[in-house]
C-alpha cells in the first residue's frame, strides 16, 4: 500500500444536547482521527471512538492513544502491509484494544479505497444506495423523551431507540405508547438488569418492542439465552459481541434473535464483515451500532451498513444531531427516515480540515522513515 505517514489528532467537541443514561451522562465528546498518507499524498481518514472515562468498555481515550502511538502504529510502518486484509494478522500481538484497532483500520481502508478509486463499501459487497435511520432518546426524565421523539419525528426516522433502566422503563415505555400507539421502538438497556428481574421484564413485552438491546451483564452469553427462552421480546446483543467468537457462542446458545454490530466495538473493518457474513448464514438481522461518534466514523457505518445483511434501521443519524459543525464535507442527513450511500472513492466524503483544526486539541505524526 506504501504508506508514508500516519497522523493523529484528539479533538473535543461538546454535544449540542447531552447524552443521558443510567451511566452516567455526555455533556462532550472526545475522538482520535487518524489520517494514513501514501507516497502520492492520497489520504485515508478514521476515527477512534473510546470515551474519556471506561464506562461503556475497558478503553479510554488516554489508552488508545497510547496503544496508537507504542504498539499499532510502529507495526504498520515498520512491517508494512500489502493490502488491508493483512492487519488482523499483524496486530495478533496486541490483545483487544479493538476501538484503537478499528480507528487505524478505518483510515488504512478508506485509503485503500482511494487508491482504487472505488467506494469503500463496494470492497465488501455493499450494493445499497440507502440506508435505514434510526434516532437514540436518552433523556432523564419522560417530558424530555417525548420531546425527543417528536423534534427527531420530522425527519421520519425508521426507528427509536429508547435508553432505559430499572427505575425508568415501564413508565417512559408506557408514556410513549400511550402518545405513539405504533412508532417503532426499541429499548437499550445497558446491561442493567439480571436474571432476578425476569418477572419485571416480562412486562416489557407489552410494549410491542422491535428489541430488547442488552439487558444482562456486558460479558454474557448463556444468562441471556436462558432470559430469551422466557420472554417474547427478541434480545439484541451488542456489548456482548466483541468478536466473531463472540458472535458464533451467541447463535450456537440462542442468546439473541438480532445482533448490533459495532464496528468500533469489534476492532474494524474485517471483523465487523466477518461477524456480519456470520449472522446472514445464520438467518439472524444485524444493525449498525453507534458510538456518539463525529462524521468520519459515521461516514464508514454508512458503507458497513450498505451491506445486504444489515436489514434493520441503525444508529445512523444526520451531523446535526450532535454538532453545530461535523468534520465531514457535505454533512451527513436524513431525509425521509434515510441516509443517502455516496459513492465516491473511499469514505465518499471530504474532512473538513479547518473544522478539525478548531476542534483539535493536540497531534502527533509518525513517518516510515522513523522505522526503517
């Protein structure tokens, strides 16, 4: 691929509306972009989606900048790769870390795609021109949710996902209901129950739900196949597939009816194919996760969800949601309840550089000369 130089930048933005859960709240966003440069002066972009503090999973941004800067990145210059394909077996060395892994992915493969002068969905298969949207209400309280829906409703979003815990689940749920007699719902629980809320969770069945998204603990699998067999609701998994293993124990044990596939979450490009060729064997519906994220790792769920087998709406909303300025050149939106999939090469957008140099709050550039 002759890669010249890789840069980094972390960048900070705060949410125009803060993102609540049971977990705790987002009031701002951090991200590392990664911009992998070849010998032409072609650039790749991606973009590493830990948060600051380790709630959601074991990395932070402070860890993935170091796995980054000491591990990943010396071995992709130092080794060089052929094609992209090659770095699962480059990076074997390194345990998890996946979001590091799947940011570094990201920017290799959007230039691989530039290289080829291809969409970078195409590479996969990818032959959709659309994308299904789906909208996330995190709010603290119900008046806040219902706001929510009807502010997003105007875009005609294809689903709502709603963040719920065991002190506010059957009341928002109800309330919504109640406005919205067959909007297309979900909940998201965050893995906030456990088995000994099975009766309580029975009565989420009554709510008419799409899914039900990680009620049991993070690392689960066979709780939640024993919960699956008790309630009518289908289970999603999401924190629970953190790889292709992962995904194939879930299937064998009946953990789940619907799988979210996080590119970030499963360490990029390979995996997140892998475990989505798995599932349309499987018969089993996957849909694209998101992770808060700005619009370069947007753009690259747009293409992972161009794939056939992502059939149910994601986590795929306009720039505008979060931010008074993406870092993505024209800015992604949803009209209709869809995202139109660009087809230009690579990502199929432009970075707008003076829009990253204003959010950027510090850089570092490692070249291949420094390792040969």
């Amino acid at each position: 691929m002759d890669i010249e130089s890789i840069n980094l930048y972390l960048i900070q933005s705060p949410l125009k509306t803060p993102f609540t859960t049971h977990l705790g709240t987002v009031a701002e966003r951090e991200a590392i972009i990664l911009e992998t440069r070849d010998r032409e002066g072609r650039c790749g972009f991606g973009e590493a989606d830990p948060f600051s503090s380790p709630w959601y999973t074991e990395e932070t941004i402070t860890t993935c900048w170091h796995i980054l800067c000491d591990f990943l990145i010396p071995l992709v210059l130092r080794k060089g790769i052929p094609t992209p394909d090659q770095l699962d077996t480059l990076w074997s060395v390194v345990r998890g870390n996946h979001m590091a892994k799947s940011g570094l992915s990201q920017s290799i493969w959007d230039l691989y795609a530039r290289q080829k002068d291809v969409y970078l969905g195409k590479l996969f298969g990818a032959d959709n021109k659309k994308v299904a949207s789906g909208a996330v209400i995190a709010a603290s309280h119900i008046d806040q949710a219902l706001d929510q829906i009807e502010r997003f409703s105007a875009s005609g979003y294809q689903r709502y996902k709603i963040k719920i815990s065991r002190s506010m689940d059957v009341k928002v749920l109800q309330a919504i209901r109640d406005r919205y007699p067959d909007l297309p719902l979900m909940a998201d629980a965050n893995a906030s129950y456990t088995l000994a809320d099975l009766d309580h969770l029975r009565q989420l069945d009554d709510f008419n739900l799409l899914m039900l998204e990680q009620p049991l603990a993070c690392n689960d699998l066979t709780e939640h196949a024993l919960l699956q067999r008790k309630i009518h609701t289908p289970i999603c998994l999401d924190e629970s597939i953190g790889s292709l293993n992962d995904a194939k124990a879930a299937i064998k044990l009946g953990s789940c009816r619907i799988v979210n596939i996080k590119m970030a979450r499963v360490g990029g490009w390979s995996p997140a194919v892998h475990i989505h060729n798995l599932c349309l064997r499987a018969g089993i519906p996957v849909w694209c996760g998101g992770m808060i994220e700005f619009g370069i790792s947007k753009a690259h769920n747009i293409a992972l969800a161009a794939l056939r087998g992502f059939t149910l709406p994601g986590d795929l909303f306009s720039s505008s949601r979060y931010w008074s300025e993406d870092i993505v050149e024209p800015e992604i939106t949803v009209r209709n309840g869809y995202i139109r999939v660009p087809d230009g090469p690579g990502i199929g957008f432009e970075v707008n550089r003076k829009r990253l140099a204003e959010l950027k709050q510090r850089s570092k550039s490692f070249h291949r000369s420094d390792f040969h």
